[in-house]
C-alpha cells in the first residue's frame, strides 16, 4: 500500500501549502488567547462509523508546525472505527494545537471518507471477478492523499498520471482519425513493456480495438446487455474494464456482465467526508 509520507512525491509539500493557505499571516485568534507556550492535550473522536484513513497525514500537520507535537494513535489505517470512539491523542503546545486543528482534520476526514465509500463499494463487488479502481478525477494537489484512501478502502489504483500509462479515450481516437489507428499509433509509440488502453462506446469499436492488438478494452457508458456481449466478443483476448457514471447505487448492476476491472470517478470525486473531531482540548502540568 502506498504510504503517503514515504511516497514517490513529497506530502511534506502539500500539507504546507494547505497549512499557508489557512494560515496566510498568523493564527489570529489563537494568538488572542494563548500568546505564550503552554503544553496540552486534545483528544480525536470518531463521530460516525467507517474506515480511518490518513493518520499519519495528520499526524504529520501538526509536526510541521512543531517537530516536539506527540500523537498517540489507537487505530491504524484501513481499520473499521465506531461512533464515540477514541482514535488519537494530540499533545503539545497548545498554540499549534488549536492552529493545525483544521487542516489536519480537513486530510483525515476527506481520506477517511473515500476510504469507507471505497470499502462500501468493493463490498457490493463481493463475489464477483470484478475488481474495483480509481480514476484521475481527484481534487487538484490531493491525488497523492486520494488514492492511498482508496486503497485502505480495499480498492484498486488506476493510472496515477498522464506518465503513467496510455489510455485513449474518445478524443485521442478521434485525433488519431480511429480506434485501429489510435492503437497502431500508441503501440509503435511507446516502449513494448507498455500496455495501451482504449476506450470504447459500441460493440463495432470493440471488435476493432480487438482486432488492433488492445491490451486493455475499456467499455465506456456501454448498456449491461452491451457489456456482457463485448465480454463475449473480447473472450480473454484483452483485459476488461467498465466505467462511466459507476457509483454505489448501482455498481451491482455490473457484477454478472464479467468484466476484469470497473472504474469509478464516485470514489474521489462523490464520496462525503468521515464526521471526525477533536475534542476536550485542556492544559497539561509540565513535568
């Protein structure tokens, strides 16, 4: 699973532009109350049920703010959470508590979300072959945070970017002038290791993605009774993938047409965030 703080990119970044964005100048009411040092400890309430996700971006929040905050987490990533419970404590300088409060909240709650949609979804996969991904339709600077949630969710992870792999949807086909070319053109592109995707509306351009020597056959916004002919059509020839406008309430619709893989936009870009909270903040004595 991909830890985001040990990723490829750097999440240190991105949490500080999230912090600079909150705070542009000063933490103006924090610095009303609390205009010196003072240690202390808030706690991390689950106000709802589903998957945590994102601790340790949190925790890392207000370690940016100040290397000496200490975090006790009681739960890790991808674990179940009840309403009520504790998830973490928070200790140190109150000033730095009170002012990450939000942006540290802001990446747990959002993660935490997509994690328990995902897992919602890939529940509703449960005996079928079909496994779940995500797509590129996150929330611009958060694909990093976003996709590790899906897999804590127990999905899949799609491409993770344009450099990542070849997908030719319906305007790269209609720059290369069709399907056969499209795959013609990306195949004597791009180095043999590379697999080529394409995406395709009817049954006609199934055939012709076939024919085209396809790795991967994505049937895009297609009917069931579609799907489960271009499965036949296709028959083991390339890897299978649905998508267009998949989401919770109706990815069981496509369980029995036998696709390998279905995408779903929904998982990033539809799912409500996690009700989580931080409560009881109060000074602690130095020892």
């Amino acid at each position: 699973m991909l830890n985001p703080i040990s990723g490829v990119l750097n999440a240190d970044d991105l949490i500080k532009q999230a912090l600079k964005e909150d705070i542009s100048n000063e933490d103006v009411s924090t610095n009303a109350v609390m205009p010196d040092f003072k240690k202390g400890s808030v706690q991390l309430i689950c106000k709802q049920k589903g998957i945590i996700c994102g601790l340790e971006v949190f925790e890392r929040t207000f370690k940016i703010l100040d290397a000496r905050t200490w975090v006790k987490q009681y739960v890790k990533d991808g674990e179940e959470v009840e309403k009520g419970q504790l998830l973490a404590e928070v200790v140190g300088d109150i000033r730095v508590l009170l002012s990450g409060e939000r942006v540290a909240l802001n990446f747990l709650q959002r993660m935490s979300g997509i994690a328990t949609y995902t897992h919602e979804m890939v529940a509703l996969l449960k005996g079928s072959r079909t496994r779940l991904l995500d797509t590129r339709k996150t929330t611009p600077n958060m694909r990093l945070f976003e996709k590790y949630a899906v897999k804590c969710g127990g999905g899949g992870n799609h491409r993770y970017n344009l450099s990542d792999g070849i997908l030719l949807k319906d305007n790269h086909i209609g720059a290369a002038g069709g399907v056969s070319n499209a795959v013609y053109m990306a195949k004597k592109y791009a180095s043999f290791v590379r697999k080529v995707e394409i995406e395709v509306e009817n049954l006609d351009m199934v055939k012709e993605a076939v024919e085209a020597g396809a790795d991967i056959i994505m049937l895009d916004n297609m009917s069931k009774e579609d799907m489960k002919a271009a499965v036949k059509l296709i028959a083991g020839r390339a890897i299978t993938e649905c998508s267009g406008n998949i989401t919770r309430e109706n990815i069981r619709e496509i369980t029995d047409t036998g696709v390998d893989y279905v995408s779903s936009g929904a998982l990033t870009h539809s799912a409500p965030v996690l009700d989580l909270s931080l409560k009881n903040l109060h000074p602690l004595e130095e020892e």
